[in-house]
C-alpha cells in the first residue's frame, strides 16, 4: 500500500528556503507548505503553497503541526530570527514532530578584512564611537532605532521596504535594494556616497557577501554584529537539510 503523502512546514524568509522549498516541490511523497512572517510587502514568488503570518508564539506553533498532521518542521528562518527559531525548538519537543534547522554558515574574516566584532546592533553603534563616520547601515528595517543613539554620523540606510516612520537623524539617507549584490556595484555605492564604515550582521550567504568583499577592497572598518546562538543541529546547506529530511521521514516511516 502507498504511504501517505508526508507533510511539511518550512519556516522561511530566505533564499535558502526557497531554494529547499522548489526541490522539495518535484517530489510527489510531499506536500510543502512555506511560512512566512509577512515583512515584506511584496515578497518574492515562492515554489510551493505560502501561508503568512505568526503562529501566535511556541504554543501556536506546536497546535498548528498537530492540527495540519506536520511530520516534519523544517526552520529556514534567516539566521538572526531569534524568536520563530526558539519557537520551532519548543513546539517541536512538545509535539515530538522532528525538527531540522537549516542554517547557512556564517561568514569568516580573511586577510585584508578589518572586522569590528560585537554582540548586538546597539553596542556596534557604541563601536563606532564619537568621531562622524559615513556609515553604510546594512540592516533590517526593525534594527535601526540604535542608529539614533548616534546621530553624529552620517548613515545610509539599505532596506527592501521604506523605513517607516523615518529614523530621527539629521544625517541620513536611504536606499532602497534587495540581494543578491555585485562587488563592482558594491564598490561604486561605497565609493559614491564616501562610505567609511559597514555595520552589517553577519547574516553569511553569498547573496550580501559582495559588500564584505567590497569592504576588504577598499580597506574600510565593518561593524559586525555576531549571531544569536542557534537551536540544536544544524544544516549548513540545502543539500544537506535534504538528506535530514529523507533521514527523518525515514525514522517516522519505521515508526508507522
Ligand atoms: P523573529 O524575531 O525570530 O520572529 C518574530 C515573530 O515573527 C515570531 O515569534 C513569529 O510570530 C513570527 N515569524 C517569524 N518568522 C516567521 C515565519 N517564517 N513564519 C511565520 N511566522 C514567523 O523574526 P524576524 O527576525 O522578525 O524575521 C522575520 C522573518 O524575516 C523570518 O521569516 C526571517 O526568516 C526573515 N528574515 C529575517 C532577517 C533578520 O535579519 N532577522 C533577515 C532576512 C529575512 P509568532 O510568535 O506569532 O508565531
């Protein structure tokens, strides 16, 4: 007799889960459904069925894998997405539906990189101390309100939506782009608006690389806010969360 189709929920928001999500759309043993928190006004086409919005905490999150009959709960969840991957842990240990996390590695400093490490976005701003910077402010749209704890720099704000209401700076401007970035562009950008410092999170992915790289050629100072630590084993890669993925169907199928 034909097993049933098996159920996912993959927790997204990132590239890494679209790109898991449309291998996992070619499988007939599947069905996929992508999360999304809902950011971004005009999200990007997805490859499988997308519901949108919170669960309503750890709690909410586990009544959903009960009611939907999940077998697998796969976070994608971008790095720094501390909450819904704290949630995932939870719901997953009390319902028992296993829990794969995929997390792309974080970048690493290589020679030439002058890298100012620090814990949070509020002591990097700390960081950049009381002499005005030009600062490229590489960050999500919810993370900028320490910028104004430092008004004497002058900061040039990226973001996929408009930062709304705007921040309360007398120097600042704002830029409005969505990855993958290019080195050259990267450079020209730095170059144009006389950048002398990057704070950026250390988000990993080759898709915001081109800023560090572009950092290294033109020797400036990037703040680097490290990650939050991360929930149980990780998989660093797509192919890799795949192979997880079959290992744990293949445990819940000798359970049946
Ligand atoms: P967060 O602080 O960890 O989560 C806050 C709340 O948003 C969660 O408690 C949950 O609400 C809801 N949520 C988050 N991700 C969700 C998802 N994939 N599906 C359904 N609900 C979700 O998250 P965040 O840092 O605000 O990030 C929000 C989304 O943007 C994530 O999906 C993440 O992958 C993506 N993203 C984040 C960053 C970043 O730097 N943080 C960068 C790029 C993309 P309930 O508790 O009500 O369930």
């Amino acid at each position: 007799m034909a097993s049933r189709t098996k159920r996912i929920l993959l927790l997204g928001g990132t590239t890494e889960a679209r790109e898991l999500g449309a291998i996992l759309a070619e499988r007939n043993d599947l069905s996929v459904t992508l999360s999304l928190a809902g950011r971004t006004r005009a999200p990007v086409a997805q490859p499988v069925p997308v519901r949108v919005g919170g669960f309503g905490g750890a709690e909410g999150l586990a009544a959903y894998l009960r009611t939907e009959s999940i077998d697998v709960l796969i976070d994608a969840t971008h790095p720094f997405a501390a909450r819904i991957s704290a949630n995932a842990a939870v719901a997953s240990e009390s319902t028992g539906v296993p829990l794969i996390s995929l997390r792309r590695p974080e970048w690493v400093s290589e020679d030439g990189d002058h890298w100012i490490d620090a814990g949070s976005v509020e002591e990097a701003v700390a960081l950049l101390g009381a002499t005005p910077r030009r600062v490229l402010a590489a960050l999500g749209r919810q993370e900028l309100g320490p910028l104004e704890t430092a008004p004497q720099h002058f900061y040039l704000v990226r973001s996929v939506d408009p930062v709304e209401p705007p921040l309360d700076l007398a120097e600042v401007e704002y830029v409005l782009d969505r990855g993958p970035f290019d080195e050259a562009a990267e450079i020209a950008l730095l170059q144009r608006h006389r950048i002398s410092a990057i704070l950026c999170k250390n988000s990993g992915g080759a898709a915001s690389y081109p800023k560090i790289a572009a950092a290294r050629a033109l020797k400036l100072p990037v703040f680097m806010v490290r990650r939050p630590p991360s929930h149980g084993a990780a998989a660093g890669s797509v192919a890799t969360a795949v192979q997880l993925l079959d290992h744990a169907l293949g445990l819940a199928n000798r359970g049946e």
